[in-house]
C-alpha cells in the first residue's frame, strides 16, 4: 500500500469522527428540548394543584393526571431514544479511534518507525501526534456519555416516582454497566456532585422531592452544557485537524 493511501485513510477515519461529533451535537440540541418539556409535565404532575371548585368533578382529574403521565412517559421514551442514538455515534468515535490506532500499527510495519514517530504526516505532526490528538478527545466523550446516561436515568426515575411514589431506584442498565466496563466511570462532574454543589442531594426517589425545579433545572443544565467536552480542548482539536489535515482539500 502506498502512502498516498495511507494518508486518504487517515483523513478519512479524521472525517468520520468530526462527522460523528457534528451528529452528538445535533442530537444535544434534541435532548435538550425533549428533556425540558418532560421536566416542565413532571412539575404540573408534582404541582398536585386542584381547584376546589372543581373537586365535584373527580373524574376530569382523574382524566388530567392519566393525560400528563402519558405525555412524560412518550416525552421519557423519545429522551432515550435520542440517547440511543447519541451512543450510536459514541461507538462510533471509539471505532474511529480504534482504526486511527490500527492504521498507525500498520503503517509502521510497512514504512518504518520513521513514518509514524518522526517524519511529519500533516503539515508539521507525526501520525503518533495526531493519534494522542484524536485518543484524547474521544476521553471526553467517553466521560461525557456516561454523564449523559446518569441525566437520562435520574430523569427516568423522577418520571417513575411520579406514577408511584414508593418507586424503587433502578439497577444500573444494561448500556451504563458496558459504559462503565469499558472505563467510562464518570470523573470530575456527576450529577450527585452538581446537586450537593447546589445544596440539593440526588434526585430523591422514595421521598417526596420538595425541590423538584431546583433539581430539574440542573439535570438540565447538566445535559446542556455537556460539561465533560471541554470547549478549550475541542476547540483545539479542531484547529489541529484543518491546520494539519485539511487544509487545501
């Protein structure tokens, strides 16, 4: 193989992962929405306000509380949908990655530690140098993938509480367990630590939730400022990618 072909390969795998990260954002912006409105039904459900003069017709309560609940649980249900996509473009960054390694390996075999290690691939950086690039930003969406499932689950849960107040909390699923196996244990900012940063504890699940905005409002905080994806960082790598990579393409 050539190392024409080398080079297309590694912009190439760069491409996907800028496309990738393009997609988790738009998919931020879905969340957002999805998740404000489903805060803003389970405060109307934990508000528990009738008027008295209403409490002779018991029935179109009773038809007001099934209505909202169906409302959060399709908003809760479209909320994990858009999580399941933005985990379908997690696996992808940590398959680009994986090839970027690979293509590194390999180029080393057929070229010589020169290639990979010394001699410039882009403009002034080795292909070593932009694969600690590229390994580094895809930590902090390894990070930031298991904080986002620690907002969804916790807003779950408060949907669930308000269909059963002696709701249990869940066990961790399925995708947060493989999350976390493959090292994404959450560091630095969680959702316990930014409640107790806000004098609040976790989301109570078998009590009342006397501040349930105070508690929503940093969930969605939380979701929206994706505080692992470091602006500076992020920034940087993109200036790395058009500066070595894709300058004049």
């Amino acid at each position: 193989m050539s190392k024409a072909s080398f080079e297309r390969k590694a912009i190439g795998i760069l491409y996907d992962f800028q496309k990738s990260r393009k997609v988790w954002g738009d998919l931020v912006s879905d969340g957002l929405t999805q998740a404000n409105a489903l805060v803003n039904v389970q405060l109307q459900q934990g508000a528990g306000y009738w008027p008295p003069a209403l409490d002779q017709f018991l029935d179109l309560k009773d038809r007001f509380e099934s209505k909202l609940q169906k409302k959060a649980d399709a908003l809760a249900m479209d909320f994990e949908t858009t999580f399941t996509k933005m985990s379908a473009q997690y696996s992808k960054m940590k398959l680009q990655t994986s090839q970027f390694e690979y293509l590194m390996e390999e180029a080393t075999e057929v070229f010589g530690e020169a290639y990979t290690y010394r001699d410039p691939f882009g403009t002034t950086c080795t292909l070593e140098q932009i694969w600690i690039q590229l390994e580094r930003v895809f930590g902090l969406y390894t990070q930031q993938i298991a904080l986002n499932r620690e907002i969804l689950d916790q807003l779950v849960a408060r949907n669930q509480h308000q269909q059963n107040p002696a709701f249990s909390a869940p066990q961790p699923s399925s995708s947060s367990t493989s999350l976390q196996q493959e090292g994404s244990s959450i560091t630095g900012v969680g959702v316990a630590t930014l409640l107790s940063t806000q004098g609040l504890d976790s989301v109570g699940i078998h009590a009342p939730m006397p501040r349930d905005k105070d508690q929503g409002m940093i969930l969605l905080s939380a979701w929206l400022n994706q505080p692992h994806l470091k602006t500076d960082a992020l920034a940087t790598f993109d200036e790395f990618c058009q500066v070595e990579m894709f300058e004049g393409e």
